[in-house]
C-alpha cells in the first residue's frame, strides 16, 4: 500500500508537469512612468530586464516614459537607449532654439542675441508664449523611429506598445496604439504649460500624466500576465517644497495622476520605485546621473528578475522564440510630398530652401539636414514630416509647417567695463519692402548712442546669393594711454554705409564683395599727450570669406568660425588738427602722416574642441594688418579687451580696450573652459601678440610684444552670458577686472 502511495505521488507529478509545460507561458509587460528627466533611470530597469534574460511582450509608458518604452518596443536595447541617451544634447533638444549650425549664414550675426522677442501677431506685439515647440526634438524623434515609420499599429512593433495621452477637451485619458508614433510620443509628453499641445488624429493632446502617469492597467489589458513596473514619479510635493509659480502649475496638473498611480502600483507583479529626490522633471543637465542611479537600481533587483526568468524556465522550459529585432532601413525612396500650413511664404521657396527633390532616395540623418535648411531661414517655427508608405514601396512625405510672424520687436540687456550699461532694442521684419527680404532696425541706448539698419534681400533658386545695404551711426568715448597707463578721454562720432553681395555655400560658408563708406569724427574730451580734433573719411572696397561651423553662439562646445577680409583704401579726405599735451602742432610736415591708399586686411579665426563633457578647449587668431599706411593712428587696430565691441578692435586679455594703436598686430589665444553646472562655466585664457612689424607703415609706436592672461566666472541665463573677469598683462603689471553682461550691439 505504501508503495502503491508512493507510485501515485511520482505519477501525479509527471502529470502536473507535463500539464504545466503545456499552458501557454505566460506574458511579460513592461510599464514606465512620466517624470520628465528623472526617466532616464528607467533604463536601469530595461538593462536588467535584458541581462536576466526576461522576454518582454508589451510596453506601456507616459511621457519619457513612453519615449524611453518606444525606443525599447521598436527594437533597441536597453544598452543602446543609454548610449543614445548619453549622447543627446538635452539642453538644445529641450529648448526652442536651433542648432548654430542650422541657419543660414546671414541669420547667424543676429541669432542668440536678444533676450525677448515679442512677434507682431494681429495688429500687436504678442509676449511669448513661454511653452517650448522644439523642433530639435521632432527632428531626433523622426531620425530614431526612421526604422519603423511604416508601422502605424504598434502592436506589430518589435514588442506591442501604446503610451497615454490627454485629451484637452475633455480631460480623459486617451490610449494611443496605432498612427504616427512620433505624434503619439510627442503628445504623450506634451507637459502642459511647458510644451505645446498637439494636434493628433483630430484632437488636441497634452502630458498623459496629467491623468494616467503610470499606466499599468493598460499593460493587463494588452494581455500580460506579469507586469514589471518602474515609476520615477515621486507624488505631489509637500507644501513647504512649493517655492514658484511653475512648481504650482506642476502641483495643480498632476493631482488627478497621483490618486492614480496608487491604484497603478497595486497591479504590478514587480514593482520598481525609485528614491530621486535630488532631482526634479527639468534636470537633464544631470542626465549621466540619473542613468547611472537608474542603473544602480537595476542591479539591486536583477537577482529578483533573475530568479522570475530561471523559474520560467524551469516551469515551461527555455523559450526559443525569434527576437524581433530593430528594422533595418537606411534610406526610403520619396515619390510624392504634400505641404500644410504655408500662407506668408510659397512651396516653391519652402522646397527650394530644403533643396528638396521629389523621386530620390533619403535617409533619416539627410531628411533632418534638408529641414534644418528651410528651418534656418527663420520664416518658421516648426516643419514636422511624416512617411506614409505607397504601394510601390515608395512613400510619400507630408510636412506639417507652421510659420513664424514676419514682424518681431527684441529687447536686450548689455553692460561691460567699456560700454557701460545699454538698452537694445531691434525691429526685424521679412518681405516688409519686397518678397524674401529682410529689413531691420537695431537702436542702442546708453552711455554710448549706437544705430543700425540693414536690408537684405535674397535671390537665385536656392536663395544662396543675397544683397545688402545698411547703415550704421554710433558715438563711443575712447581712453587714451601712455605707457598702459590713462592718458586723456576722446569721443569717436562713427558713420557706415555698406553694400556688398554674398554667395552662401551649405550655409556655412559665404564669399563676398562690397565697398563701404566710413567717416570719423574725433573729439577730445580731456588732454592727452598726443590727440586730434576734426574728421576723416574714406572708401574701402574689400573682399570676404566667412566660415561658421559653431555649435552655438554663447560658449560654443565644437566649431570653427573664421572671418577674413582683404580691402583697398582710397578717397581719404581729412579735415584734421592735431595737439600734443593740448597745444596745437603747427607744423604738420613734421609728423610725416600722408593721407595716401593703402591695403587693409583682417582676420578672425576661433575653433572649439570638446576634451570632455564638460572641458572645452579653444584657440584663437586675430590679425589686423595695414599695408603702406602713411598716417599713423587714424587707420589703427585697437588692441584691447575680453569682448568683440566695435569695428577695427583686436581683443586682448589682459588689456583694457584702446590700450595701444598699431598698423598691424597679430595675436594668438589659448583657452580652456569648465562647464560647473548646466549653465555656470570657468575659463581661463592666456595670449599673446606681436605689432607694428610691418616697416612700411608710418609708426609713432615701435615693433612691441604683448602676453596677458584671464579667469572668468561665467553664467549664461535668460539676458545673456553674466561673465566676471579677472585679468593681467606682463606688460602693463596690473590686475585688472572685467565685467559683461549680455552680448554686445
């Protein structure tokens, strides 16, 4: 009998094996909530997911922690995402500004540069909306999704996935599982009052987390049987960590989410909190960081994953299943394209800006690269495309565009130890005179009155070649010096009329002709040892050659830029007196000036290395060179300096601006600069320079040597860079300090 109790036992046991290795195994899920930068932990999670060998079946997310899901059921891994994350510019993709590198070189100068732009919108100046529309951001989406841009169900992603959005009108949360999945992933982090909502299959859709963070129901509903979820939110903050006006529109968004979540978190299998406190949704300045405790949490529970995979195993058998991997598609043919939402500018000119032809191939890097093009004309604030596959397995390319106002009005703020404290103000307006044209006003008041205007129009297929006229007045005061030493004050009374042409080449390089008129006017205001009272005026046809590869314009991380121009003098005409320690010179052959032609060269050229993630390291050459210049002083460089502020300045650390005059002066920088924080950097740089070695000139000063140093504290903010300064020169033997706000007229 005891046998026979026995023999059941093992056969009941073979039976429920066989009967257990028969159902079907069971279904993995994957949830990943919103929670702005704090999401990048989530990729932890999936690291360890991917190492314990788990078949994940579906993904749900909310906000990053769709883009996060998106990128994982389309066919990345988890070791991919984090390089791909690790990589990102989050401070260009999360901002409304472009890339330097994207705009047309006759938008490059006046990019960066004003601290508001208010957009004449329906007979009135609009203040800014505040909510980014980031078109960088659509950009990557569109080049990461590339390999899946034909599937429009997500259920037929490598594994199924829908993320949560919500419906503006109604406030309900929406589930989105078919159509674009950039679309859907860009409305499902649409956080209100921080990115604009968007327009999807006919509805308007904010953050998903403002009513569904965490979305675990929806990965039951898809039918996973086991649910891992990772959740980065960390709930509504107390009351005493409320300290702003954006910290109370979060609170106020996410109420209904955190009464959610508690229900979320009670259906996963394995859940996954995350202790985040030191950061917040916008601190992706600290993305390595969060990555790295997303990962450490990871490794904290892999042996729990681990041991869920082996009993898996052990219960139904190893799984050999195919892994959908990552489609390959490098490149897609476009046979046919429809544009929506052009009305100030044509197709015409918005394809020929892409440079865009139909029935050729693209890949998803050229694609981003033609709309950058049409972007960096600045006449729009978003171009968006879609691929729609066709039956002869082309596609066909549907831009969404929105335009920019033609009219903007833009204030800035400038202060530096030279100028003083400035009010800048700016009137842009395109097509104002004539069709792809624009025609500005820039207006500096201040100790130092300055004014510009400009028109400029474009022509020629591609609108490569552009035309230019302006004008420019301005008053400066100048300190003389003796031996680095101040010597008197002298106010210079400038006027500029310009034209020239310019041929644009990949909007980073550009040749030019022209011929400017320049007068002066100078005026002492305190004895000096030697000075002049009167005018002097010339003409000066040059030729130029820009190149403009920087990242940005404020503390650029890579690039080079390099301006030279080569010019012929002529017509000088001089009405011109001249005093040494205020008494007359009467006899002006003893100076020996000859107001005669001669050749006027310059040179700027900077290039920007990146050493690390946060070192940047840089070089810079200036020259300033006259050949056979007779007069002395009236056509001299300005050696002097931290910061580019009017014309014939050669910057010099160490030096205050106007410390010495010279005919020709060649100078050479070296520079190292340490990101602190996001936007708190340190630079020290040291140079030297060489001047007045050109013989043939007349020189009152003889050939010299120069060699000077600087640190500076900067911080970059919403009205410029705030930069304070330190400097000394081995000539002068003085520590010196430098400050300046903003960027100059």
């Amino acid at each position: 009998m005891k046998k026979m109790k026995h023999l059941f036992t093992i056969l009941f046991l073979l039976l429920y094996t066989t009967l257990l290795q028969a159902q079907t195994r069971p279904k993995i899920g994957v949830t990943l909530s919103g929670g702005g930068a704090k999401g990048l932990a989530h990729i932890g999670i999936l690291k360890a997911i991917d190492s314990a060998g788990l078949k994940v079946d579906y993904v749900t997310g909310t906000s990053m922690g769709a883009i996060i899901g998106a990128l994982y059921a389309s066919g990345y891994s988890a070791d991919t995402i984090e390089k791909i994350a690790r990589g990102i510019d989050w401070d260009l993709l999360l901002s409304n500004s472009a890339s330097l590198r994207s705009l047309s070189m006759d938008e490059k100068d006046e990019y960066y540069k004003y601290a508001v732009e208010l957009p004449w919108v329906n007979g009135g100046f609009r203040l800014p909306s505040g909510v980014l529309e980031s078109q960088e951001l659509w950009l990557k989406f569109n080049e990461l999704f590339f390999p899946v841009y034909a599937t429009k169900d997500f259920s037929k992603l490598s594994k199924g996935f829908k993320c949560i959005a919500t419906d503006v009108s109604t406030g309900e949360a929406v589930v989105l599982d078919s159509g674009e999945i950039v679309s859907a992933i860009r409305s499902s982090m649409a956080i209100p009052s921080v990115f604009t909502a968007v327009n999807y299959n006919g509805r308007k859709f904010v953050d998903g987390g403002v009513v569904r963070n965490f979305p675990v129901k929806d990965a039951k509903a898809m039918g996973a049987d086991i649910v891992i979820g990772s959740n980065v939110a960390g709930g509504l903050l107390p009351k005493e960590k409320i300290t702003n006006i954006f910290q109370v529109l979060l609170q106020i968004a996410f109420f209904r989410e955190d009464e959610d979540a508690v229900k979320e978190k009670k259906l996963c299998d394995v859940y996954v909190p995350h202790s985040l406190d030191n950061f917040n949704m916008g601190s992706f300045a600290s993305a390595n960081e969060i990555i790295n405790e997303g990962i450490a949490k990871g490794d904290s529970i892999y042996p729990r994953l681990k041991i869920l995979s082996d009993s898996l195993n052990k219960i139904y058998g190893t799984q050999k299943y195919e892994l959908k991997s990552l489609p390959v598609v490098d490149s897609v043919k476009i046979s046919a394209y429809e544009i929506h939402g052009l009305q100030k500018t044509s197709e015409t000119f918005f394809l020929h800006r892409m440079q865009f032809e139909n029935n050729k191939w693209y890949t998803a890097a050229t694609l981003s690269s033609q709309v950058r093009k049409a972007f960096g004309t600045r006449y729009y604030n978003r171009i968006v495309y879609t691929l729609q596959p066709l039956p002869d397995g082309s596609c066909k390319i549907i831009f969404d565009v929105e335009e920019n106002p033609l009219t903007f009005a833009k204030l800035g703020l400038h202060y530096n130890s030279f100028t003083g404290i400035s009010l800048i103000g700016n009137l842009t307006s395109r097509n104002f005179f004539t069709p792809y044209s624009r025609t500005l006003v820039t207006l500096n008041l201040g100790e130092n009155l300055r004014v510009r205007g400009e028109h400029l129009q474009v022509f020629g297929k591609f609108k490569t070649l552009s035309v230019s006229a302006s004008v420019q007045a301005e008053s400066l005061k100048f300190n003389t010096y003796n031996d680095f030493v101040k010597d008197g004050v002298y106010k210079r009374a400038y006027f500029l009329a310009d034209l020239n042409a310019r041929w644009t080449l990949r909007r980073k390089y550009a040749f030019g002709l022209g011929t400017r008129f320049e007068t002066f006017h100078y005026t002492p205001q305190i004895v000096s040892r030697f000075e002049f009272r009167g005018n002097n005026s010339l003409l000066n046809s040059y030729a130029t050659l820009k190149l403009n590869t920087l990242s940005n314009a404020i503390y650029p991380k890579k690039g080079t830029k390099i301006d030279i121009e080569a010019g012929y003098v002529y017509n000088q005409q001089q009405d011109l007196s001249f005093y040494k320690s205020g008494t007359p010179i009467t006899n002006l052959d003893s100076l020996g000036f000859n107001f005669n032609n001669f050749i006027k060269t310059k040179l700027n050229f900077e290039h920007y290395t990146p050493i690390t993630k946060r070192y940047t390291f840089f070089t810079q050459v200036q020259a300033g060179i006259n050949f056979n210049q007779k007069e002395s002083v009236l056509n001299d460089y300005f050696i002097g300096g931290l910061n580019n502020t009017f014309s014939n300045q050669v910057t010099f650390t160490g030096l205050n601006e106007g410390s010495l005059y010279a005919s020709s002066v060649a100078a050479f920088q070296l520079g190292l600069r340490y990101q602190i924080y996001s936007n708190l950097f340190l630079t020290g740089k040291f140079n030297t320079a060489y001047y007045n070695f050109i013989r043939s000139n007349k020189n009152i000063e003889s050939v010299g040597f120069l060699s000077g140093y600087s640190v500076t504290l900067g911080y970059n903010f919403v009205l410029g860079p705030l930069e304070v300064s330190a400097m000394y020169s081995d000539q002068s033997k003085k520590v010196l300090p430098y400050i300046n706000l903003g960027i100059p007229f």
